[in-house]
C-alpha cells in the first residue's frame, strides 16, 4: 500500500527566468568507461574532532501534523516495519568565512566565525525494530526552493532505504523553511503548504517555538544534527540503533550546499562518511549570511567550482540532462573520477521528472509532457553504492559522460538518430526508446517546467522499423535493462520493477 501527498512538492532549484552564466568548458571532462571501479575507496576509521553536537528536544505533535510536502507515490511506512516521528533539534552553531574568494578547484580553506542559536526540526524514519537496521542513516538536507521543506531524495531512494534497512533523516537545514522569505518557485497549490512563510508561522501549535538564525549557520547546523546522531540513547530519535555510518545526501539547491560542504566544511569536521550530491549546478552555494537565506539567483551563475580532488571520504554526483548543459551549467564544472570521486550523468534525464512530481502533473500546465526518465533506479543504486564503499571500500562503477558537442558557440547533446542523447548512465528507456527523453526545456515552456525536461513520443512508422513485433521490442528492453543492471547503475533486486516500467508501444495496453 502506498500513501500519496496532497499537493506537488519539489520544486527544486530555481526554475528562474534568468540565464545562467555560459563560458568555456572547463577541468578535466575525459569520459571513462563503464567498468567496476578499482579503487579501495574505503573512509576506514576517520578521527572526528570534537565539536557541539545539537540536542533533540521533545516529540513535534499537534497542529496540522507533519509539514514535508510530496507530490509522488512512496511506500507505507508502518506497512514496512518503520516509524515515522518528528523532533526539535536545538543548539549554538557557527557560521563560516574564507580569505578571499571561494576557489574553483573546490579547496576551500574555512575559518569559524560568529555564532547563531537555532531550534529547528528533524523528521526521522526509522526501522521499528533495531535488528532490521543496517547500521546507515541518510541525512537528507531538505530542499527549500519552493518554499517549504521537501526532501526529493527520499522520494527516489524511498524503496532502497526500506528494503534496505536504512534510517532516513530530513534536516531543515535553512531559513526559509523555518523562518520563511522569498519563494524561489512558486508550484501550483502553495497556499496549502506554506510556501514562503515558514513552519513557524504557518503551523504555529506544532512550530511556534522554532527559529533559524540564518543559513550562514546552516552548515554547522547540520554538522551538528550529524553528530547528535552518532550518540544514541534515550535523547536521541534514533533510540536503540547501533549507528555505524552517517551518509549526507541533498538535491538541487541542498546539492548546492552539499558541494560547498564538502569543499570547506567536511575537512575541518570528519562528520560524515559519504555524500551523494545529486543534481547541482555549476557553482558552489555561498557561505550565507545571518537572518536571511541563501541567494539562489546568485548562485546559479556564480563561479563553476568543482569537487576537491583530496576530500577524505567517498563522494557520488548524480546529474541529469538538465544540471549538465541550460540553466544550471554543471559542465564547466565537470571533472574526473578518482579513489573518491564518481560523476554520474544519467541519459534521459530531467531535473525533475514524472516520478517525482507524480499526480500533481496535470497543474503544471507544461507545453509537452514532463520527462519519463528512469533516473530512480540510478539513484537507489548510488546510494547502496555509496553505502558498499563506505562500508567495505567497493567502489562503484565509473560512467561515461553524456556525450557534449564543444564546437559552436554553445555546447550542445550528440544525439543519437532517434534524438536521445548518447553516452552518459544509460537506461533502457534509452537504449529501447519508445520516446525522445530530454532534460532540457520544451518549446515554449513556463518558468515552471524548464527543467522537467520533455517525453516526445517516437512515430509509429518508426518504431515500426526499429522492433519488427511487439515481443521484439519486449526482447529489446529486458537486454537494455540487463545491461543497466551488469554495468551497476540499476540494482538486481530493481531489474522486476524496471522491467514492469517499460513504456508501452503505442497501440499496447
């Protein structure tokens, strides 16, 4: 049994009508191929310096209940074996600064300063029972860019987490969501989530007693929420579990901040023992400023940073068609794979897609419908990457990047004939296309659907030439999918699923 959300909720990075800041391409941008990686790639046993860890108030009841919007399909909590509750987490936090400008080479060098009280929440999902735990919690920084607390990652990772037996934790890591303040992206439906006005003044009884001093705090803030995890006991929501991993993970403008996080803020704390930053841009979020949240505007064409090449623990980005080239312009910022790096650009992709916008498409009013990519099974595989090479230093597979002319004015997608894009994590929704999917934005598409991409489907008279027999098309697909699966960018345990997602050839039920 699944529980659907009332409204849409992502709405992730800034759909802003400005353009983003072009240029050249830079770094290093050499595809490698599609093989099990080689390195160790293992964090062993990091030495954290003491620091603050924040401290978990009572129980959040009342109100209105739980405020984290979502628009898409996820499993029963209670029908797995998890709880689902919801805690203030309070503490003193510390903002940072850097000598000069933050470095493209992603080696920053931070210094403390100045502090901020904050008492924000936490939703925690967990396995009732601690020996179905396998000793990770993800800590998802929650997305912010419409206007209130979503947490996309959970959405894609959602079957993963639970068949796994990881515990989930969402951080509201940043003003707006607490405090309220501009609306990055106004989604249809916002009156009834609070966008821009923050849990604090839109369910007073449940939040009133919460504040935020400001997202120049966030990152010690979620720091902190980190280290109050690895303690549990009777304080902690975690309880009973034996925490022996802590992964961070965030999408679009969290992915932002995760990638300034692990640049400055991971070397000075050793806090966690992976990230999975998932849709970023070209740029690094800013260090903040106190009693304001951060500038998206501004940082969608700031300067392309990349990931330092000497961070201490494993590091997977995830990107779509739509962070790579357009708007976000995550290409200048593309760089090799190394004993702790991996890239990951999934053909096919969009920003976001149907699978996360789910029921709530229709309100969009998008000029085409938004991309049907399969960038879910990508993303459940990263995360158990990411969990193996934590755990037993199993690096993942390395990708081939999706294949980018450089030769005009702008870097434009290779194509191939049908117009899907070559190269990159490929899915069999690509590789046996009943549809051109791209992440970049239709023809005449609103601010809102810019980065959902498009699904174009292929004409009749073609498919009739590529797949002689619907059970040619059928044979098609399922090696494609065993392909995803033998290349480790689909898990075997998701190959029924995918497999039972096939597109329908039109004239199919």
């Amino acid at each position: 049994m699944k529980r659907t959300g009332i409204v849409m909720g992502l709405l992730t990075v800034a759909l802003l009508s400005a353009a983003c800041g072009g240029g050249d391409s830079a770094g290093e941008t050499s595809a490698s191929t599609t093989s099990p990686g080689d390195e160790t790639g293992t964090t062993g046993s990091a030495e954290r310096p003491d620091g603050p860890a924040a401290t978990f108030g009572e129980e959040l009841t009342g109100g209105n209940g739980m405020s984290l919007v979502s628009a898409a399909e996820v499993p029963d909590l209670a029908e797995a074996g998890y709880t689902e509750t919801e805690y203030a987490v309070a503490g003193t936090a510390t903002a940072y600064e850097s000598d000069g400008d933050l470095p493209a080479d992603g080696a920053f060098e931070l210094t403390e300063t100045g502090e901020g009280d904050f008492n924000t929440r936490v939703v925690v999902r967990r396995p009732e029972k601690a020996a179905d735990f396998n000793g990770t919690v993800v800590v998802e920084w929650l997305n912010v860019s419409s206007g209130a607390d979503v947490a996309p990652d959970y959405t894609y990772m959602a079957d993963e987490i639970i068949r796994g037996g990881y515990a989930w934790v969402g951080v509201s890591a940043q003003h707006i969501g607490i405090e309220g303040g501009p609306v990055a992206v106004a989604a249809p439906g916002s009156e009834f989530t609070g966008a821009g006005k923050g849990l604090a003044a839109f369910d007073p009884e449940r939040y009133g007693d919460l504040s935020h001093p400001g997202d120049a705090f966030s990152y010690d803030l979620y720091t902190q929420v980190g280290r109050a995890l690895r303690a549990p006991g009777d304080a902690s929501p975690l309880g009973d579990l034996n925490v022996e991993r802590v992964l961070a993970v965030g999408e679009s403008q969290s992915a932002f901040a995760l990638t300034t996080y692990v640049n400055g803020v991971q070397p000075l704390t050793h806090e966690f023992d992976g990230f999975i930053i998932h849709s970023r841009g070209g740029a690094a979020a800013p260090l903040g400023e106190p009693d304001t949240g951060i500038d998206i505007s501004g940082t969608i064409t700031g300067e392309p940073t990349r990931i330092r090449t000497d961070i201490d623990v494993p590091v997977i980005t995830v990107q779509t068609e739509s962070d790579v080239l357009g708007l976000l312009n995550y290409f200048p910022a593309r760089q090799d794979d190394n004993d702790r790096f991996r890239l990951w650009e999934v053909a096919g992709s969009a920003h976001a897609d149907s699978f996360q916008i789910g029921a709530a498409e229709p309100m969009l009013g998008c000029p085409k419908p938004i991309n049907r990519g399969q960038q879910s099974f990508v993303l459940k595989a990263a995360l158990r990457g990411l969990d193996a090479w934590v755990t037993d230093g199993e690096a993942p597979s390395k990708a081939d990047r999706l294949n980018v002319d450089e030769s005009g004015d702008q870097p434009t997608y290779v194509l191939e004939e049908v117009g899907n894009v070559e190269g990159g994590v490929r899915s069999p929704a690509v590789d046996a296309p009943v549809n051109v999917l791209s992440g970049l934005p239709a023809e005449n598409a609103t601010v809102i659907c810019m980065l959902m991409g498009s699904t174009t489907p292929i004409p009749a008279a073609e498919l009739a030439e590529m797949y002689d027999s619907p059970a040619a098309y059928d044979d098609a697909y399922e090696k494609a999918a065993d392909a995803a699966v033998e290349a480790g960018f689909v898990l075997d345990d998701d190959r029924a699923s995918l497999i039972e997602a096939a597109p329908p050839l039109p004239g199919e039920d």
